[in-house]
C-alpha cells in the first residue's frame, strides 16, 4: 500500500504504520505534543481517497470529521490513500528561536572576579550548549580570549517523540527508545557543531571541551541514563551530579578526550540549566531578595539571595507553547503573539508572527488575550465567556469559544474555547501558586521581592502588564522585572570558562533547598486562589483590581 501526498510525493506504508509513522519515517514531522498517543489532536491531516481505519478522534469536530479531517497517528491504511497535510500540522523548525543575551561574556566573566580559566584548559576552542526539552543552543568559544566565534541553534528533533519531558520519559522508558532520544539530541549538536566548523575552517580535534546544561530529564537522556526514576515516587533523578566524561563517550564530533561538564541537577524538575540561570543572573550573589523565573516548557522558580535560595517546579504544562490549546502552537510563523480588543466595538486586531495569514495563537498571543477578554468583560473573572457580551463568542462542539480570526478560506477559525481558558488559567495558577507558596514557606511576603529576573524563550515576548492582568506575575511595578533571554547558555559559558564559577555553580545547586510542590497542602490553597482571574484576593492585585473598577465605570 502507498501513502500520496497532494504535493506529488509517495511513500510506502508498512503493516504496522499509522500514517504518522509512515510520514516520520518519509521525514515529514507532524506536530505531536502527546507523542503520537491520540491525545492532542494536533496530528490532524485530510483523507482525500482511500479507505481506512482509525481509533480515535480526540477533539476533532463532527464537521472536521466529515470534511476527512482524522488523527494521522490514530489511522491505519486498508488501501492506498491521497492524504493533504495542513500547514499548522507540520512540526516548525529552524523559525525563531531566540538566542539572546550575546552580550560581551567574557567581560560579563570578569564582573564575578573571574579570570579566564577555562575547562580542559590545553586546546583553542570550546562548546558551551543548552540542552532545552524544545530548542538546543550551542555557543562556540574560542577559549583563550572567551570570545564567542559563532552561535549555533536547532529545535530539539526528541520533539517528534513528543513536546513535554514526561511524554520523553515515557518514550525513554516504555518504548525501550532512550537510545533514540540520545541519538536525536547528539545528533542536532553534533550537525551545529559541523556546520560552525566548516565556516571557520576549523577541525574536530581543536575542540578540546564542552559545557552542557539541560533540565534533569535532558541531562540524562544526553549521556544515556535511565530516566525512569524521576517518574516514580520519591521522583529522584538518577543522579545530580555528573562525573566529567569524555567526549567520545557523549558522540560529540570533537576531540575525543575532551572534556565535558554537565551543570550539576538539584531534583527531578529543578535541573543544570536552573543552576546555569541563577549563576547568570547573579541573584545568589546579591543581598536583596529576587525572584528567578524560568518559564518555558515547564515552570521552574527560584526565590533567594546571597545566604539562601529555595527552588520549585511548577508543572505549568506546556500550553503556553501550544499543548492542550485548540488551535496553540509555538510563537513561529503564523502565530498570533499579540492581541487587542477594542472597548467600544469589541473587534479584536490581532498581531501575526511574519505578518501573513494566522495559522494559531502562542503564549504570548494567549496571555494578551484573555487579559484583554477580562478587562473588556468578554470573560468574567472565572475565565468564563460572558453570554451575549460579543458577537465573537458562539458555541460549539466543544462548548462556548471566542472567535479571534475567521479563515473564510480555509473554513477554520482560530479560537480560544472555554476549556483553553480553563487550561491556561491552571498553568498562570500553577506558576503564581509556586511562587506564593516558596515565599510563605521562607515566611516572606510578595513586597519583599526586589526583582524579578525572567528566564527562557517566553521572556522577551510577554507583556509583563498583561502578565499581571491575568494573574500570572505578582502585582508588581514594571522596573522590578528584568528579562535575562537564555541564562541557561550564559551560564553554561560560565562554567565552561571558569573553574571558580563552575565551583559556583556546584554551591548553587548543593544550597538550594528543592520544595515538592506536588505534596504541598499550601500550594494546593495558594494553587486553587490563583485559579481566579487575577487572584481571589484582589487585595494581592491593586493595579488589576483598579482596571476591573475603570471597566465597571465605563457601564458595559
Ligand atoms: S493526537 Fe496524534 S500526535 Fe497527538
């Protein structure tokens, strides 16, 4: 049996291929938040002939249903089929991944009294390479000066095998596929490597060491180590600290002696690339009380100064890079990342991610517009879509939905249901549950905070503002906040240049004292005040508080 696309191309199925797998096996990635399980209905292609056989629907529609929309990972071919592949079922790469803060690092080095002092100190050059569930970043150091020669940056093809570091585990564990996920994350460093070879002319054998930070799932599956621990209870990692092995053991494509330092874990959740970001910051330095916030595909959070830190993992979710979100995806071409109501009309105007016709929302676009939802009264502070409010909310399969775009063309809006906001909601709950919870058990309150240090791919794109309005960040004023772009890089480059800072790091990470949110009464409390929008306790929002007041004296 064949599988025909209607761009032209054709590839055989095998007895046991879903259409999923025969495309991934063509190299046609579909979007697969869930890891092909049929849950997230984000693999959704069209049957245009043929028969076949599916076993599940997720959340499509009936019309999607009978317009030949199916799950390609839950369908199998009885003949040969002609298949279309929307757009938005493709997984993106190679768009937009943020490389920030390439400040000058090697004078940002001497600012810690370091001197240049770098690992394997013998050969010309290093790697310094953050290792996130999403994207991979490699800084390519030329170890005597510290200057950055080149920077490098992929997806993370693990993304096939599924978007959250749970759905890897699983893969690593019951699918006997940790090799495979190995390979994958070797295989993109080792292509970002070649490539920034080749440019500067320059051979494997000149690169003599290597710095990786990744969460604790991604420093595992890098150097081949059973993750299924970190799943069980007492949810402990295999290990924390990692010994300095060589090169060749890793599969790097560069001197095969090099050395390679992994930043030290704190817990299953709380992994190097945390220690890297609290090492670039310079929060454990600082008397002042700050906040470490990294939110990207989990949530993980710091609070502490020069004589403590406490850490926690939020498990936000991954809905504000798509997951669980009816028509979410990543903030890639096409991705609506900001969105305005207009008070009076109530027309949303939407800003697109390449500027072309909107294909779905991201986190940011998300964020916007359910802050905008609340403050123009389209929801209520449940997140619940008030009825008759907008002509752009209708009911559907799925219950009420807010229309943000009509694609006339395509026949497919985008849109935010009632169970999007339900989800988003628990995620920005999770994140300001964590972050209360942390603070009262240091026996602190919010006001102490002197800054908030934001962390990940997320960073630079939120509207801190709207961040408030929803609840998401405390209630604080603008300047408190700093965006810090990838700290888990800059402090990997750290490490790489620096015995003292790698030492640093070590005491980061032995300091932290890790909180398990997931048996913590408090945070249950705090978790399900924060559910409201802003916040049960208006008191904890007086900015919000005084908004939603203006709304009420404009008498919608
Ligand atoms: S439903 Fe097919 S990948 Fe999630």
């Amino acid at each position: 049996m064949k599988l025909r696309l209607t761009s032209g191309e054709v590839f055989p199925f095998r007895p046991e291929d879903t259409i999923f797998s025969a495309l991934k096996r063509a190299g046609i990635y579909l979007a697969a938040p869930c890891g092909a399980k049929g849950a997230c209905g984000k693999c959704r292609v069209r049957i245009l002939e043929g028969g076949f056989s599916t076993d599940g629907f997720a959340n499509l529609t009936a019309n999607d249903r009978s317009s030949g929309i199916v799950l390609a990972c839950m369908t199998r071919p009885e003949s040969d089929l002609l298949i279309e592949v929307p757009k938005e079922s493709l997984l993106v790469v190679g768009d937009r991944i943020s490389v920030s803060g390439t400040k000058d690092l090697a004078k940002y080095l001497q600012s810690y009294g370091a001197y240049i002092d770098p690992i394997g100190k013998t050969g010309s050059y290093g790697i310094a390479v953050d290792i996130g569930t999403t994207t991979i970043v490699v800084y390519f150091i030329d170890l005597k000066t510290g200057s950055i020669v080149d920077i490098g940056s992929t997806y993370n093809s693990q993304i096939r095998f599924g978007d959250d570091v749970i759905t890897r585990i699983i893969y690593a564990t019951e699918g006997g596929g940790l090799q495979e996920l190995k390979d994958a994350v070797v295989s993109d460093i080792n292509a970002l490597i070649k490539t920034i070879m080749e440019r500067h002319d320059i051979g494997p054998s000149e690169i003599s060491a290597a710095v990786i930070a990744g969460n604790t799932v991604m420093s595992h599956i890098f150097w081949g180590l059973d993750t299924a621990s970190i799943r069980e209870e007492p949810y402990d990692p295999l290990m924390t600290r990692f010994p300095i092995w060589k090169a060749s053991t890793a599969g790097l494509s560069m001197n095969p002696d090099a050395q390679v330092y992994t930043v030290p874990c704190v817990a299953s959740y709380v992994g190097g690339d945390i220690v890297a970001g609290v090492l670039a910051s310079k929060l454990h330095l600082k008397e002042e009380i700050a906040l470490f916030m990294d939110i990207g595909t989990n949530g993980e959070i710091v609070i502490g100064n020069n004589e403590w830190l406490m850490t926690a993992a939020c498990s936000a979710g991954p809905c504000f890079e798509g997951s669980g979100i009816k028509c979410g995806m990543r903030a890639t071409t096409g991705a609506i990342e900001a969105v305005r109501i207009d008070p009076v009309t109530l027309i949303p105007s939407l800003s697109v991610i390449g500027e072309g016709r909107p294909v779905g929302i991201c986190g940011s676009g998300m964020i916007d517009a359910i802050s905008e939802m609340l403050l123009t009264g389209i929801i209520d502070q449940k997140g619940r879509l008030v009825e008759g409010r907008s002509a752009s909310t209708r009911r559907s399969e799925d219950g009420p939905e807010y229309v943000l775009f009509h694609d006339h063309k395509l026949h497919r809006d985008i849109v935010l249901t009632e169970v999007d906001i339900e989800n988003i909601l628990r995620s920005k709950a999770a994140i300001y549950g964590g972050i209360s919870t942390l603070l009262s058990g240091a026996g602190l309150s919010m006001d102490t905070i002197n800054k908030v240090y934001i962390a990940g791919g997320f960073g630079n794109c939120l509207d801190v503002k709207k961040a408030i309005i929803i609840g998401m960040l405390p209630d604080m004023p603008e300047e408190k906040f700093k965006f810090l772009g990838n700290t888990s890089i800059t402090g990997a480059y750290m490490c790489l240049m620096s015995a003292k800072l790698r030492n640093d790091a070590e005491v980061i990470a032995s300091r932290m004292t890790y909180i398990e949110l997931s048996v913590s009464g408090m945070f249950m409390e705090e978790y399900i005040s924060a559910l409201f929008l802003p916040h049960t306790d208006m008191n904890l929002f007086p900015t919000v508080a005084g908004l939603l007041k203006k709304r009420e004296g404009s008498k919608f």
